[in-house]
C-alpha cells in the first residue's frame, strides 16, 4: 500500500507530569509489551505502571526523530507528555524543530513556566502554546487535577499573553466539570485566548478506567451541546471555539485520526512509534516499531502496525459497504479494541455496528445510577515509577 | 457571495502566529498556524507574498503590473483571498 504523507508528529517526550488528572489518555500500562494487562474500567491490576522514565529517548535521539519527521514532509509538531516542561531540554528540542522548519505547538499544564523558561522557549522559537485548564473554578480545578494548580495556570496565561505567544486553552469536559461550560467560557474569554477546545472527555487509559465517574448524563450533554453552539456563533472572529463531540452519545463515529496512518503519528517517551497516541495501550496485540531501531520513514510506510488499518480494505462489515467509509473511516481503532477486544471491529459507538449494545448498556447503568454511583470516585493518575540507574 | 468589502487602504498582515513557508514536499507555499495546515493556491501565494505592510489597492496595483491583467478584474479575486484568509483569522488588517 502506498503510504500518504504525514503532516504532523505528536512528541510524548515524557510521561511525567505535575498533575493527576483521571481523565490522562496516558496509558496506565505501557513500555513492556509482554507485560500489558488489559484493563476494564474500575479495576485496577498489579502491572499498570507506565515505563520509567530513564527509559526516555535523549536529547540526541529526539533531534533525530524530529530531522526524519521533516524528511519525511511533517509540517507541525506537537511537544506533549506528560508534561514536556519535566524535561529541561525542551528549547533544545524546540530549536530543533524549528531549524527542521516546523511548527511547533507546546501542549501544556504551564506547572513549570516561569518567564524565564517562557523567553528560552521563545527564543528558541516556539510558535504557540495550549494551556489545560480542568475548571474555571479554583477549588474544582484543584481538585480535579489532584493538586494546587489553578491559580499557577491564571497567571501563566498572563505570562503567555505577555510574551506575545498565540495562546490555546484546553478544557476536558466530563460530569464533574461540564456544568459550568458557561463559565469556562468565560473565563477563556477574559485571558484572551485565540483558541479554545471544549473537549468532551474520550475514554482512553485512566479516563477509561475512570469512566463510571466521568461520563457526563444525556442531560448534561444536550445542555452542552448548546451552550457551545451559542458560544461559538457568539464569539465568531474573537475566539476560535472547537468542541468535542461526546462521542458515546452520538449515532456515527468520530473520524479518528482523520484515518489510521493517513496524517498523523506520535513518538511516546521510550521511542515507540504509533500511529495514535492511545494505541500502545488500546491494542496490545498490536507489535510497534521503536525509533531506536528503525527510521522514521520505515516505520511510516512499511510497518505493520501503519499499514494494519491504512486505507478501507481492513474494514469489516457494516464498514466495508458502507457509503460513510471514507468520512469517518469505521471510527476508532482503540475505542474497538477496548470495548469489543478486537481493533478490526467496527467502533461500537456507530449505530450500524452489531456491538452498539455496548455503548448503550454503559449508558443506560449511568441513567439508572443510584445518587452514589453516580458520584463514584475515581482514580488519580499517578507517575511512572522512577529506577535508577546504578553509577 | 456575501463577502465584507476590505478598504483598500488597509493593510494585510499575517496574523501572529501564523507562519507562511515553502513546503519542500511540494515546492508550494502553505500558511502554517496553531493545529492547522493550508495548502495555498497560486492567487493566494501570490497576493501573501505581497503582505508586506502594502495596502490591498498596492497589492492589486503590483500584481495587475506584474501579470498585466485588468486592476479590475484582479479586484474581485484579491478581495475574495484577502477575506477569506481573514476569516479563517489567518491575516489582520490595519
């Protein structure tokens, strides 16, 4: 098959992070592929630990992914984790990125960014920055994130705005936070932000295992919907409004990846090469290339794990004659993998697929849920665990 | 097509952030912005190429010389680009 061109590279350069938020797309088992247990939501196992992180590629490493990635035509390049700012060579690799000709986006917590890190990342040049926000409110905020961080991110933003930096905001959305959609709004509004994603939570590592305690009500969601339609038309030519789509309430699936290998790839802290960032967890059965190994190119158009569901021919029936096949491209290959236990299925989410009962029966538990179900709690994300290195 | 007449006396830039660059995949001009990628036609390469601190009337008056086509004419396409671009918020103009 021949293998399109890629556009942009997604840089895990750490899985570290300041944060705790339950909602991480991190996975919770990742690194040893003989060692991945399947997860179901609400349960924990004993091997969930993500790789540790003095298995990170280096600085001289990451330089070359990011020199293969420009060969090979990407055009912009995400720096994300964790938190990339754990890493003190991020304007190393900026600098990179930017003599490679790319554009490079921050994707951020701001836990880290002082002015004079922002000047080093801005002189090293750094084209924009997204900054998560998980409320306006401070106390919620906090305690979503699983520590003190809200009142830090409201003065980076300021810092960012200063620095002359095109600022991003993201916010997940999910029961806990999705009522006070207006006031994030707002809040987004009065740091003056170019750009804001209203990202309706996807259920991928700890957000799956956290799903009980996550997923917002069908009333919450229609509620959602509007306020972000009135915003969005409100603030057209101010702020640009992206809103994520709740995809367990919609009938057909998201076009995940805009296809599997067709524009897309990311590089996770220990080298691996996936064709989406959840994939090394979602699909275990699933063999991925390391850059340690092979060049960028390789793995692009000749591996396996690429070339698995490039294209339509992978596609299983109702996909496969389905008029909607190169719109949405059978949805998500991870989503399938962790609902129906195999990535070849057609995403359950889609009302045609014979495995949408799935999707309905996780709604329905939720409607039905007792007051305390309903606010179940959830699980932290936590760190990798660090080994070190005998001297 | 209702598109917001652009005075001519303004002046197009690219908004910040925003980077227009050679793709050395396609040897075209793409403009280059927060998690996005345009791919530029020839009008539009042109008429950005020009953005320079140049009002829109300079722009059309450059390009008709250059091209030897009617002021006029290249009017309509130089307003359509220049208002779309900023729609898509990828220029301001001053």
């Amino acid at each position: 098959m021949i293998a399109p061109r890629p556009y942009a590279l997604l840089a895990e350069i750490t899985y570290r992070c300041p944060l705790h938020c339950p909602y991480c797309s991190n996975p919770i088992a990742n690194g040893n592929l003989e060692g991945r247990a399947p997860v179901t939501p609400g349960k924990t196992g004993s091997q969930e630990l993500a790789p540790p992180y003095n298995a990170e590629l280096s600085t001289d490493e990451w330089k070359r992914v990011i020199r293969e990635a420009a060969d090979l035509g990407i055009l912009q390049i995400g720096f994300s984790g964790g938190e990339p700012l754990a890493r003190r060579d991020l304007p190393d690799l900026i600098r990179a990125a930017r003599e490679a000709n790319l554009y490079s986006n921050l994707i951020t917590s701001g836990i880290g960014l002082d002015d004079d890190r922002l000047c080093a990342l801005r002189d090293a040049g750094l084209d924009s920055i997204q900054l998560s926000f998980q409320s306006d409110n401070t106390n919620l905020a906090d305690e979503i994130a699983g520590t003190r961080a809200h009142q830090h991110k409201l003065d980076v933003a300021a810092k960012i705005r200063a620095a002359g930096i095109p600022l991003s905001l993201n916010f997940v959305i999910h029961r806990r936070n999705i009522d006070r959609l207006p006031q994030m709004i707002d809040l987004a509004e009065s740091l003056h932000a170019e750009r804001v994603e209203l990202a309706n939570v996807q259920f991928y590592g700890w957000a799956f295992l956290n799903r009980a305690a996550l997923l917002p009500t069908r009333e919450q969601v229609v509620r959602a919907r509007e306020i972000a339609t009135v915003a969005k038309a409100r603030l057209a030519g101010k702020i640009d409004i992206f809103y994520v789509l709740p995809d367990y309430y919609e009938s057909r699936p998201k076009p995940c990846l805009s296809g599997w290998g067709q524009r897309y790839l990311t590089v996770n802290p220990i080298g691996e090469v996936l064709p989406c960032p959840t994939a090394s967890s979602a699909i275990p059965d699933l063999r991925f290339e390391n850059v340690r190994a092979r060049d960028l190119d390789w793995i692009w158009r000749e591996s396996e794990s690429f070339n698995r569901f490039r294209g339509t021919e992978w596609m299983p029936e109702p996909c496969q004659s389905c008029p909607q096949r190169e719109i949405d491209f059978g949805g998500c290959r991870c989503q399938a993998a962790l609902l129906t236990g195999n990535a070849a299925n057609t995403d359950p989410v889609c009302e045609l697929s014979p495995n949408r009962a799935l999707v309905d029966e996780v709604l329905r538990d939720l409607d039905s849920s007792t007051p305390k179900a309903f606010g179940a709690d959830w699980t932290y994300r936590v760190n990798p665990k660090t080994v070190l290195t005998p001297v | 097509m209702q598109t917001p007449a652009l005075a001519s006396s303004a002046q197009p830039r690219l908004t910040r952030g925003v980077r227009l660059q050679t793709d050395s995949k396609t040897g075209n001009s793409v403009l280059l912005f927060p998690e996005g990628v345009l791919e530029l036609n020839e009008t539009a390469q042109e008429i950005l190429n020009r953005c320079d601190g140049r009002t829109v009337s300079e722009i059309i008056q450059a390009l008709a010389e250059e091209y030897d086509i009617d002021p006029k004419m290249l009017a309509i396409d130089v307003e359509e680009t220049l208002a779309d671009l900023k729609r898509r918020k990828l220029i301001e103009l001053t």
